[in-house]
C-alpha cells in the first residue's frame, strides 16, 4: 500500500519520538542550520551511538539525523533497515552493507563521494621563514612537570600548533583527548603511561626518560571507550578481561560488555561514554 505524504511524515516523527523516549538522555530537537551530509557509501561509522532505529528507507534515516542538533552522523544498513545516529564520529570502516553520512570529513578515511569544493587558488607569496620546529610525539604518554598554560584544543595537532607558536617558552606539550584539552610545557620531564594523553617534545631536545612509577589500572563503570579496539574476544567477566589487556604489552585500555561477555583491547582508545552494562580499564602511572 503506497502512503500518502502527510501519513509518511507522521510516520517519520513517530519513529523519532520513540527512539528519544527508548535511548536516556537523548532529547528531540529541532532542524539544524544544514542538512547537507557527506556521503560515504560502503561504510560503517566508529563513535558513540545516540540512537538506532529501524527505518525502512536510507533518506529517512538521513532526514532524522538532520533534525537532531546533536546528531553528527549516521549509517544505515540496508539488510535490516538499521538507522544509527551518531553524536560524534571518531573514525570508519568499509562494510559492503552498509551506508553512511557525516557532517564533517571523517579523519585518516577515503574522501567522501560528494567532497567539498577545493579553495580558490591564492596568489603565491614568497617570504623567507626559519625552518619550522619539529616535535617528537608520544601516544598514550603524559609528562610530568607543571604546565606554563592550558586551553581547549580540538586535537594533538592543534595542540602542537599552539605550542609552536607560543615560542621559546614553549618546549613540550600534552593533549588529553577525553576533555580536549591542551598543556603547554617548559620543561620535558618524564613519560608517563596515560591512555587519555598524547605528548610532543621538540625533537632537538631527544625523548625524554620513561617513569619508573607503577603501572594501575583505572576503572570507568558504566563507560565504554570509542574505536573498534585491536583484539576482541570472549571473557567471562571484567577482572579476566583486565588480566588479557595486563598480559598484552600493545593494550592500554580495555572494554567489557556484561550482557555478551566481550572483552575488547585497544591500543589507543577514542574518548569515553556512557554505556549501560559496559565497565571499561586503562593503564596508567601517576
């Protein structure tokens, strides 16, 4: 039976309505300032789900994930008509079933098939500058040693830009990713294991020493990390599956689902959130 267009619009915001009233703290809102998406066939997204739905057409799972503000992305798998929305979107994967849309290019992933517009070329400006400073980058390590400043930055690279132009003064910086955040450093210090962090020193002055501190797992309950991790297996509970990360020098965190006995290792993991049923661990030394 073909639908008329005002019963499939009120179909579409009766499939919106449950999936706010199915899924804790995820509110209705209205359309965003655009709706335009680029896509990604052939993908299956990476990041925190805020919603899934099952919806019987790909337009339509698009068209919801538009009138959601905190909606960045979405895929659709086309077997079971399975619409996930994403509230951020930290990395993708080929999938033969699926199809996917994001607001915003995805990093370090094959170009969209609807790219944006390449800029408008600028008239060449020769000047002659000092060789840029280059730094050493340190995943999963923190420094020790106080800050000289600290502000918002979107990633490690932001991070390593502002530390570079801050001059001299500048000579190491840390990023932590979970908060999104940036230190700047006048001293190098000490490594240390922190899986939220990533730290640069300026090459010229060699990697710094590592700590000798103990290693401690720190626990996040009800947390699950983002990423698809580089080991999954079955364990039979949380205490095991911390033990298979210990016995893994490459794993630095891990997550484990209660109800399916899944136990992921990852060694560099996406930020944190909430996830009922899912306790998760890194390593770290303080």
């Amino acid at each position: 039976m073909r639908l008329t267009k005002n019963r499939q619009a009120r179909l579409l915001f009766g499939v919106a309505f449950a999936a706010a009233a199915l899924w804790p703290g995820i509110q209705t809102a209205g359309a965003q300032s655009t709706d335009v998406f680029f896509d990604y066939p052939q993908t299956m997204l990476n990041g925190p789900v805020s919603a899934t739905v099952t919806i019987p057409v790909l337009e339509s799972c698009r068209r919801l994930c538009s009138t959601r503000s905190g909606c960045i992305g979405f895929d659709y798998s086309s077997p079971g008509g399975l619409c996930r929305l994403f509230s951020a979107v930290v990395g993708a994967g080929d999938s033969q079933d699926h199809t996917a849309g994001a607001r915003s290019l995805i990093p370090g992933y094959r170009p969209p098939i609807n790219p944006p517009a390449p800029p408008a070329p600028v008239p060449e400006v020769v000047a002659v500058q000092p060789p840029p400073v280059s730094f050493s980058r340190f995943l999963n390590r923190d420094l020790t040693g106080g800050s000289i400043a600290s502000m918002a930055a979107q990633d490690a690279d932001q991070c390593e830009a502002i530390c570079r132009t801050t001059g001299p003064s500048c000579r190491a910086y840390t990023y932590d990713a979970w908060n999104r955040k940036c230190f700047l450093k006048g001293e190098t210090g000490q490594l240390l294991m922190n899986a939220r962090a990533t730290s640069g020193v300026i090459s010229d002055l060699g990697a710094p020493r590592s700590s000798g501190a103990p290693v401690h797992m720190e626990y996040f309950n009800s947390k699950a990390f983002s990423g698809n991790g580089f080991r999954v297996l079955a364990s039979p509970n949380r205490d095991a599956c911390a033990n298979e990360c210990w016995n893994v020098e490459q794993c630095v965190a891990f997550g484990f689902t209660v109800s399916q006995r899944r136990c992921v290792l990852f060694d560099q993991p996406g930020e944190y959130f909430s996830s009922r049923g899912t306790d998760s661990g890194a390593k770290r030394q303080n």
